[in-house]
C-alpha cells in the first residue's frame, strides 16, 4: 500500500491531524489546598520480587498522625504527574489533604530499573509497590491509587492481584481489555492509536531509560510526521520502529503477530479477573475516549462479579463530553465543538477524587457512594443525570431500519432510516415512499478508505481521529452508504450501547463494516455520535476468526460503541455504512492474508440487503420522556 493512497484522501488526513493548537490556560488552578504543609522527597527505591528496583518521588504532609497513600505508578514520568494537559491537580494538592503522596516510575521507564514491556510486569509490580508503600514511614497502610490511560491500567492489573493493603482506585480513560478495546476493536487493528502512541510516547521514553539518543531522535522526528507512518504496509516491517531490535518496540510487532485474542494477551486480560478485584472503583471516561466502552465493561463486570460485597456494591463511573485528554476543562485542549459546550462540562475528576478517598481512606461519610452509580452527560440537552445501573432502567431498544430505492451512496442518495410502527414493529409506512429495493452496492478500495473525521481514537485531537465534526464532506463519498430518518417531532433521548445488525455480502475473503452514528441538525451539519467496525472473519469469534465465503450473506452485529445524546425536535438520525475508517482503523486489504504481512490490497464489491428477509437495522437505547428525569446543569459535586 505504499504510495498507493490518492491524493485528494491525503490531503483530507493531513488537514484533520494538521489543525492549529488550541491556547492552554494555566493548570492547575491553586484553589482548593488542605491544610497540611508537604515536603517532598525524590527517587525513593522499592525493590520488587525480582530485585528490580523502581524509584518514586514521595510528598509527605507535615503531620504527627499517620496517613493513608494515594499512589500512582506511571510510564509518563513521575516529575510530571499526568497533571497536563489539564487532568489531574499536583502530587502536593492531594498531599495538602494530609495524604502521603507517591508517584513512582513503572520497571523500564524514568528513574526506574530494569526492562520496560507494556502490561508484562504491571501486575506483580503492582502488588508489591501496594505493599511497599503501605508501609512507608508515615503511612497508615491503607493504599489508593489514581491515574489515567495506561496509568488506570497500571490500577486495574494491581487491584486483579489483590494487594491486601490496596483498598480502593480511580482509573479514568482506561479499558477492561489489552486485546480488544485497547490494541484491536473487533478484528480491526487500531493503527492511528497504537502507532502514534508507540511513537510519541513509550517506545521513546523507553529509549530515553536505555540512553539510545539516536531511537529518540529517529522516534521524535518519525511522530511529526505521522501521516505518513500510518500509510506505510506491511506493519510488521515498519521501519521507524525497528522490527530487528528487540529493544525498541517488540511489544508492538508482538501485538501484530497476535490478530486474535489468545493466551497473549489473555496473561493481561482484566475483564475476565473481575472475580479478583476486592475494592471499590470510581472510573472516569468521556463519550469520545478510546475506552469508553471498556470502562462500562469494567463497571458492570465488577458489579456481577467482584470479589467483595463492598466492591460489587460501590462501583461509581463519570462520563462526560470528553476525549481522551485534556478533560480538566476549563480551557482545555478538546476538540471545538466540544470545548464550545462551556462549563456544564467540566470535569469534577479532582474533587471527586479526593472525595473518593477521604470516604474510603479515612472513613468520611461524604456521600461519595450510594451503591452502583453512573453519572452521565447527555449531549444536546447538556445536562448531567444520574442513574444506578448500565444500560439504564427504563431502556426501550428501538429497531430503525435500513431501506433505500438502491441507491442510498452519499448524502445525496436516497438512503432512509425508518423508526418502528407503533403497531407491530414493522417499518413506518410514510418514511418507506419510493424506498422499496432490496439492497444497496459500493466498492471499497483498500487504497482509498474513508478518512476518519472525529470519532474514539487516543490520544489527542489534534493528531489523532477523536472528538465531535461536521460529516457533511465525507458523506459525499460513494462508498459511504448514508440511511437517513425523517425530521423528529418530537426530541428522542438516546442512552446506551448502539447496535448494527447488518446483512451483507462481498466479493473477498474478508473485510471490514463500519457503521457511524450520526445527529443532523436542521441546517444540514452533520455531528457524530459512535462509530464501530466489524472485521467479517471475526464475527463469530476474536479467538477463532474464520473467513467469508465470497458472494454469500452473513449477518454482522456492529458495535457502535454507547452513546448519550438527545437529538432535539427537527433533527434527523443517521446511520452512515462503509468499509474502512482510516487511520482510526488500519484498512483491511481484502486478500485474507495474515495481518500486518503484506503490502497487497484489493477491492471488493459489498452488498449491504435491507429486504424483509434481511432486515438490517442500527438498534437504539432510548429513553422514554418519562424516565429521563430532570438533569443538572453543573457536574456532580459529589
């Protein structure tokens, strides 16, 4: 696929990951202090089961007393705390609350000894970093922790060891999964995240511990000019990592010759370890985060299946109009449309935070927790609700159908998403004029995918396809597929996980389907809402993928990840059906061939059926008026 990709694409990609920077205020605020003085003291060691030794910067309180540690264990440096771009307040805020406060380098990265390899040693390490600050001079030996991205996951895999002195975590934007949901998403390899992330942040921090100047600076020059690593097939040969050295990156080479999900990646699984987990756990996410739709796993998961009645019973998660970073608000580096929401969406992540422990670190009934909670934006309305289950109660999930007169490519086609009868659930009558064929037709060419203009990629905007845009330009592609309702009457709340039930068919042995979620304002902007791929030889199974028959139908179940959005009176629903999402998904080349090995693509015709035979659908969650309740117009306070 090398300079294979047309130009008009390219110059599509370079304009959504070229945009301007957006002016940053000062983070973090100074309000809010304790009382305590903090002094703090650099690269205290920990020796783990193994003799490797990991370093940390611990803020003490000035106090007599003994104190509980929050604890953080980051691959991002510890002098830097993940406090920017607008996340989290200093190690000496929380300190200031008379915690002991510790921030400690993971093996192989910063100060720290020893190898770094993503996820591999986090567990063990985890567990014995727990310990060992547990019984730091001044601790109390109760232990939280706090963190966001692989720094929640550095949470979750120690709570799946069950440190007995660990007794509660605040992961935010993290997933439930290495394999799916982090690395690949139902088949689909993940390519804009994991090679930008490789790039901009640690294989070069890893290079930087082994002092190999030359990666950092290869690595460093490589991450400005992404575009065009991502264009670059075979994967397994991408040069700016060096698949010859078993220094640079071998965790992501290794994650290529893992397609599926196996014993890999099942050592560092943590949605089948929930019976493991013992503590209580308040996660935060945003609607456009790479691990949304993990973090609900986690949520619900525990719930079921957790170790304790306190674990199952105190599970709180906090979602908001957020992306993966820059969520601290309020002048944050967000995508516009989202910055553009104001101060309703602020991210309470702090207060709550600190709340969160001082409940389950020192005993304060501070209303923190009232059994299983999720606090969820919904946009549109832009107002908080609260609810204490996922899905919520109430849900109706509303079948709209798929239906065209065959021709429903691009927004100027003929393409009509038809709500349920009252009646008897068949398609309404008044939307289906003239929508009467039994199926639509588009080609994919693997050379020329469909840009990705927003969506739940990691890790920022600004080089990376996540957040809420206009989807008019792209929809003008041929090979987009656009099923359009009629104008609401009345406004219809959408809450939950979003379904696709596709049937299709294609003239290769294997291929993709994406499926995007869409609100169209009267004026014709077109925002997205979810968005999700099916890789066609992983519908069955992500451990054992089986090609198509080429020609034959198969029926696909899309998940269009969750969602909360109230689409206002006048406005349209929309369903938008392709093949490729690029570079938020590495377009799939149609030959079959083992992932990542070749440079050869091909086009495949797909046929997309929407008869009564074949009923495909997009599968909403909505809310009924009545069960929505009144939201708030400021995060939760508590």
């Amino acid at each position: 696929m090398r300079g294979k990709m047309n130009t008009a694409l390219l110059a599509t990609i370079a304009f959504v990951v070229s945009l301007p920077s957006v002016a940053v205020a000062a983070w973090p605020p100074a309000d809010g202090r304790g009382a305590c003085a903090v002094t703090r003291q650099t690269n205290v060691e920990a020796r783990m089961r193994d003799g490797v030794i990991l370093r940390a910067d611990v803020y003490r309180p000035t106090t007599n007393q003994l104190v509980p540690v929050i604890l953080m264990r980051t691959q991002y440096g510890k002098a830097a705390a993940q406090v920017e771009p607008a996340r989290f307040q200093t190690p000496e805020w929380f300190a200031s609350h008379c915690y002991l406060v510790v921030i400690q380098d993971i093996r192989g990265q910063g100060a720290s000894d020893g190898v770094f390899y993503e996820y591999a040693h986090d567990r063990d390490d985890g567990y014995d970093s727990v310990e060992w600050a547990a019984r730091l001079p001044g601790a109390n030996g109760k232990v939280g922790m706090y963190g966001s991205s692989y720094v929640g996951a550095t949470q979750w895999l120690a709570a799946t060891a069950a440190p007995p002195s660990l007794k509660a975590i605040v992961p935010s934007n993290t997933a439930s999964d290495y394999y799916d949901g982090w690395t690949y998403e139902d088949g689909a390899f993940r390519l804009a995240f994991i090679e930008t992330w490789m790039m901009e942040t640690i294989a070069t921090s890893a290079a930087v511990h082994r002092g190999d100047q030359s990666t950092v600076d290869s690595l460093k020059a490589g991450a400005k000019d992404i575009a065009k690593w991502w264009r670059f097939t075979p994967y397994a040969q991408l040069p700016i990592l060096q698949p010859a050295s078993p220094d640079v990156a071998p965790y992501f080479f290794d994650a290529l010759k893992h397609p599926t999900d196996d014993a890999y990646w099942q050592a560092f699984s943590i949605q089948s370890r929930y019976d493991k987990v013992a503590v209580p756990v308040l996660a935060f996410e945003g609607w456009y985060d790479a691990f949304v739709n993990g973090a609900l796993r986690n949520f619900v998961g525990v719930q079921a299946k957790g170790a304790t009645d306190l674990a199952r019973k105190d599970q709180r998660i906090v979602i908001g109009p957020w992306e993966h970073l820059g969520w601290g608000r309020p002048d944050s580096p967000v995508s516009p449309r989202l910055k553009a929401i104001g101060p309703e969406a602020d991210s309470p992540v702090n207060a709550l935070t600190l709340a969160w422990f001082d409940h389950f670190l020192k005993g304060e009934a501070n209303g923190v927790v009232e059994g299983p909670r999720v606090d969820y934006f919904v946009m549109g309305e832009n107002r908080w609700h609260v609810s204490p289950q996922w899905p919520l109660a109430d849900t109706a999930y509303e079948e709209w159908r798929l239906a065209s007169g065959g021709h429903a490519n691009s927004v100027m086609g003929d393409g009509v998403l038809s709500p349920p009868s009252p009646g008897d659930g068949e398609k309404d009558g008044d939307a289906q004029d003239g929508a009467t064929a039994p199926s639509d037709t588009f080609v994919y060419d693997p050379a020329n995918p469909v840009p990705s203009v927003g969506g739940h990629s990691c890790c920022s905007w600004s080089s990376g396809p996540q957040g809420q845009f206009d989807q008019s330009a792209i929809e003008q592609r041929q090979d987009i597929l656009v099923f359009t309702s009629a104008a609401l009457d009345q406004p219809m709340e959408v809450t939950g996980p979003v379904t696709v039930r596709l049937y299709a068919r294609s003239t290769a042995p294997d291929t993709d389907f994406t499926a995007k979620l869409v609100d169209v304002f009267p004026d014709g902007t077109a925002v997205n809402l979810s968005n999700g791929v099916q890789r066609a030889s992983f519908r069955g199974s992500l451990t054992s993928p089986t090609p198509i028959r080429p020609g034959d139908v198969y029926a696909y179940s899309i998940n269009v990840w969750p969602t909360s959005n109230l689409f206002a009176k006048g406005h349209r629903i929309r369903l938008e059906i392709s093949s490729s999402d690029y570079p938020q998904f590495a377009p799939n080349p149609n030959t079959g061939e083992p992932f990542g090995t070749t440079a050869n693509v091909r086009t495949a015709t797909q046929t997309i059926l929407h008869d009564a035979e074949h009923p495909s659908a997009v599968i909403l969650p909505v809310i009924p008026a009545t069960a929505a309740g009144v939201g708030v117009d400021h995060p939760p306070t508590e």
